[in-house]
C-alpha cells in the first residue's frame, strides 16, 4: 500500500498457522493489601521456542524474560511494584507485600523466536484492598421491646479501601431490601482524605411483629464484607418484653383450682355447708384477682 507521499506500508496478516496458540493470563481479582500474589501466563508456541515474555503494569513495563540473554530475567525499577526474582520465571511473575496503590492493569506480552516472531498480549484487571483495622461495631435500641413498637439498630464498619458493604441479617436470614416492618437506610460512607480510606454506616429500623420472635427472642446481625477476602459480622439478640396476660379467673382451669382448694377446706371444717359455699367461692376468687393486680 503506498500513500499520497509516495510512503509504502506493510500489512502483516497472522494466519491460523500462527505458532503462538491458548494464551490465557491468570491475575488476581482482588488482593489483600501485603500480601505476596503470582500472576501466570500460559501459552503454546507449537514447538517454536519462546524469544521474551514481557509483563506490564498499567502500560510500563516491570518484568521481563528472555531464554536468550544472560542473565534471562530482568526486573526494571518501579515505584510499589516489587518482583521476587527467585519465584518468576517462563510463565509466572511474583510481587511481594503488594499495595493497594498497585491497583491496576496488569499484561502478559508473549513472542515466539524468529523468523516470524509471533506476539500476543492479554491483560487483566487486579485490586488491592486496604482491608479495615478491625470487626464492625453495632449499637440496637432498646434491647427489649413490646411487639408492635420499633427498633433501631446502627452498624459501623472502620475505613478501608475500598469501602465495605454492610448487610443486615434478621434470625440469620438476609434482610434483601424495605418492606412494611423493615426501612434500611442507604449506606453512608465518611472518608479519612490522610489515610485515604472510606468507612461505611448503615442503620435498620424494625417495626417488630410476633414473626420476628423466637422462643421469646430475636437476633440482628451485621456481615461486614469486602469482596471475597474478608468478611466478618456481629450480632445482638433483642427480647419480647410484651406483658403477658394472667389466666381469666373464670376460665375451667380457674375455676376447677378453686373448687380444689373448697373440697380441701369443707373436709376440715363443719362450718363450710351448701348455703356458704358460694361465699367462700366468692371471696378466693377476690383474693386471686387481688394478687394478680398487684
């Protein structure tokens, strides 16, 4: 092809004839801040050897490998990216006690040896989370409840980066959004702009229903998360404390009680005759009704 200034350009066309088959890059989704991660990068040249295996952050380059040259590897000098030479090689690279301003693209760039010097290059994506100092706080008011009156709980979850997601937990089941006795507010989220770290707030208000109680008891918990690579709750158990009702006097088992207690003093006593049965009756039932109401 040659242009208006008379220039003539190549066109290169790779055919299915390429030597360089399968290339995959494995990275991290998510790292713990300090931790030591290996990122890998596998290929097939077909029997072709390999002439250099190249790997990039975020476009520059920090690692490379050439079977030819002597020594083969070559760690260039960049600033949070440190490579463990002793653990890299053909295939993988090492980086030890990785930070969170690591965070980035990271490719695999693969050539086959001549004369066609086949090249590849796949990439990925890789975070690295400041993870929070330590387990999420709750705080729930009252801690004992009539059913029918309202609950508020506040769940705090200290900074890291990025920020961690709050979910709300009743009787170990997942609360999944607001309905008639449940309201989660949006997640508030505060920034520490010196450490660079975001830590989140959340809080639930639960209008309590009998549903909620079990064997007198209900259990809030908050699971503080941050991708797959940390996750940790805590919980705290609110009680019925609805008043609970005496049996009715005039109810069988009342009055059957009452009856008892007659049969044992008339056995005793010449006094109790058919005409102040009732009497008596009349003035146990004032006596019981008299404790119950104190």
């Amino acid at each position: 092809m040659i242009n208006s200034k008379g220039v003539t350009f190549h066109r290169v066309i790779f055919s299915e004839s390429s030597s360089l088959r399968a290339m995959k890059i494995r990275v991290p989704e998510v790292a713990r801040s300090g931790d030591t991660v290996t990122l890998s990068c596998e290929y097939d040249l077909e029997q072709v050897a390999l002439y250099s295996i190249k790997w990039y952050w975020n476009d520059e380059e920090f690692y490379r490998f050439v079977p030819k040259e002597s020594p083969p590897f070559r760690a260039f000098s960049m600033r949070h990216v440190n490579v463990d030479i002793s653990r890299s090689g053909p295939t993988e690279v090492t980086l030890r006690g990785v930070r969170r301003e690591q965070t980035g693209d990271y490719k695999c760039e693969v050539s086959a040896d001549g004369p066609l010097f086949h090249t590849d290059i796949k990439g990925a994506h890789m975070i690295v989370a400041d993870l929070p100092s330590s387990n999420p706080v709750m705080n729930i008011e009252p801690t004992k409840v009539e059913i029918g009156k309202k609950i508020t709980a506040y769940c705090y979850s200290p900074g890291s980066n990025p920020a961690a997601n709050l979910t709300w937990f009743i009787n170990d089941e997942e609360v999944s959004g607001n309905n008639d006795s449940v309201t989660i507010h949006p997640t508030e989220i505060s920034e520490d702009e010196a450490l660079n770290l975001l830590s989140s707030k959340s809080k639930i208000e639960v209008t309590t229903n009998k549903s909620h109680f079990i064997l007198g008891t209900m259990t809030i918990r908050c699971e503080s998360s941050i991708y797959s690579i940390w996750r940790e709750s805590v919980e705290k158990v609110v009680r019925d404390d609805t008043p609970q009702l005496a049996p009715v006097l005039g109810s069988t088992a009342s009055q059957s009680h009452i009856d008892q207690v007659i049969e044992i003093i008339s056995s005793g006593s010449d006094w109790i005759t058919p005409s102040n049965h009732h009497v008596l009756k009349l003035y146990l039932e004032l006596s019981l009704l008299t404790i119950f109401l104190r």
